[in-house]
C-alpha cells in the first residue's frame, strides 16, 4: 500500500478492530498510519477511544489537543463528546 489512500484503509481497518474489541489487531493498524496523519480530527478521535480503551487517559488527552479541526458538523460532534468524556475521566485520575 502506498500513498494516502493506504492511510485511510489503515484507519478503517483499525477503526473496525477497535469496535470489535480487538485493541491489538486495532494498534497494530494505528502503528502503520504516520504521526503526522494523527492530527486528522477523524483520526485523532477514534485514536484518543483507542487510548481511551488502553486506559492511557493521558495519551487520548494529547491526541485530541494535538488535533487539527475538519469542520465537518459530525466529526467535531464526536470529538467534543470524547473531550467531555477526557475532562470527566481527567479529574476521577
């Protein structure tokens, strides 16, 4: 696979294992994309449940601060109910 189309087969794939409950087949598909592409709202967001998942609450935290918006009306939907989940879990820690 090659190019930035590979990136968004990769994020479907992990995006698939993670609603499976496969967190390893799911990590290893994250492990492909670059770090660059982790800014992508979409991305960014389905990583931080990922995290979220793997109770690394501080490593979702991060992925969402780091993220760029999309400006697509859903997307950010979800990414501020992850963040409202983040700010809830954050003060429990």
């Amino acid at each position: 696979l090659k190019g930035s189309q590979d990136i968004d087969v990769y994020f479907l794939l992990a995006n698939a294992w993670l609603y499976k409950g496969d967190l390893q087949t799911s990590g290893k598909y994250f492990s492909l994309i670059p770090k660059d592409y982790f800014r992508r709202e979409d991305i960014a967001a389905t990583y931080a449940l990922f995290l979220i998942r793997k109770n690394d609450i501080k490593g979702a935290f991060a992925v969402m601060k780091a993220r760029e918006r999309s400006g697509v009306l859903e997307i950010t939907a979800i990414s501020q109910k992850i963040e409202k989940m983040l700010a809830a879990r954050m003060k429990k820690e």
